[in-house]
C-alpha cells in the first residue's frame, strides 16, 4: 500500500512518547498501550538465564580442571612413593661403598644424583632433620636418649620427603633430650 505525503505514520518512541513520521506529537490520537514492557522483561529474563548459564559451565570448567590436575597429581604422588625405596637403597649402597673402587662409587652417584635430580624436578623435596626440635608432624621417632629438655632430632635413620609442601614420607628419627 503507498501513502500519500499528508498521511501520518504514528509510534511509541523509547521514552513512552508519541511520535510520527513527520515529526509531530499528537494528542488527538488515543495512546496505544506498550508491548514492548512484556518483551523486555522476557528479554530481561533471558539475559539473566544466559548469564546464570553460562556462570555455572565456567564454575564447572573449572571443577573439571582442578580434579583433572588432582588426579595427575595422585598419580604422580603414588609414583614417587614407589621410587623412595630407590633412593633409599642408592643411599645405602653409597655409604657401603666407602672402600669400594672408585668406578663403582662414581657410577653409583651419578645414578643417585640423576634420579633425585628428576624426582625434584617433579616437587620432591627432603626434609631437614639433624640438629632441628623434633616436630611430630614431619619426623617419625623410632629411638630416644634420656633426658629433660626439648627434644632434638640427633640422627636421621631414614630420609623423609616432601611433595609440593605436603610430606609424603615422615623422616625416622632418633631423638635426644
């Protein structure tokens, strides 16, 4: 259908208001009720809906990745406890070879310093023991001289590890007062 020049097209503008193709307000005209109320608060109801969703698959990406990281890390965790009886014989078989050839020796430090190398490479850490306060919380005490007075750790038995800051590994310790 064409219009002619002298027809009015009439809308609702943004703000509520009447307007026209050309320009002019009319009062004359009845005010037609908004539709655009309904539709807003629909559109502002799915907005929300979208920002709720897509609020919840970041949260749960997030939950995903940190187990994901949790069970690598056990994984790794139960690894190196395997290997601990490793390090421990390398630590026994270097101390029995004192008078031993001096080949053997070397070769026996250079498989030691490239497996511990390799474990702290993957956050493996050994706990300090001689000559600090006892602490129950990283030194087992297998043995203990009498006495009063703090109790010290004298003599490491056996070494005790540390993954990413959490012990693996108590040290066994023998304990003097």
């Amino acid at each position: 259908m064409t219009r002619s020049p002298d027809e009015r097209e009439d809308w609702v503008t943004p703000e509520g208001g009447e307007g026209s193709a050309t320009g002019e307000s009319s009062a004359a005209e009845p005010e037609a009720a908004p539709e655009s109320d309904p539709l807003e608060r629909e559109r502002d109801e799915l907005r929300a809906l979208a920002q709720q969703v897509q609020a919840d698959f970041e949260n749960y990406r997030k939950r995903v990745l940190r187990e994901q990281t949790a069970v690598v890390e056990r994984a790794n965790e139960s690894l190196l406890v395997a290997l601990l009886p490793v390090l421990d014989s390398c630590e026994l078989a270097l101390s029995a070879l004192d008078d031993a050839d001096e080949k053997a020796r070397k070769g026996v430090e250079l498989v030691y310093a490239e497996l511990l190398g390799a474990l702290e490479k993957a956050g493996l850490e050994r706990i300090d023991t001689d000559g600090k306060p006892f602490d129950p919380n990283v030194h087992e005490a297998v043995l203990q001289d009498g006495g009063d007075g703090d109790p010290v750790v004298a003599e490491t038995m056996r070494t005790g590890y540390r993954l990413k800051g959490r012990v693996l590994r108590p040290a066994m310790v023998k304990v003097t007062r």
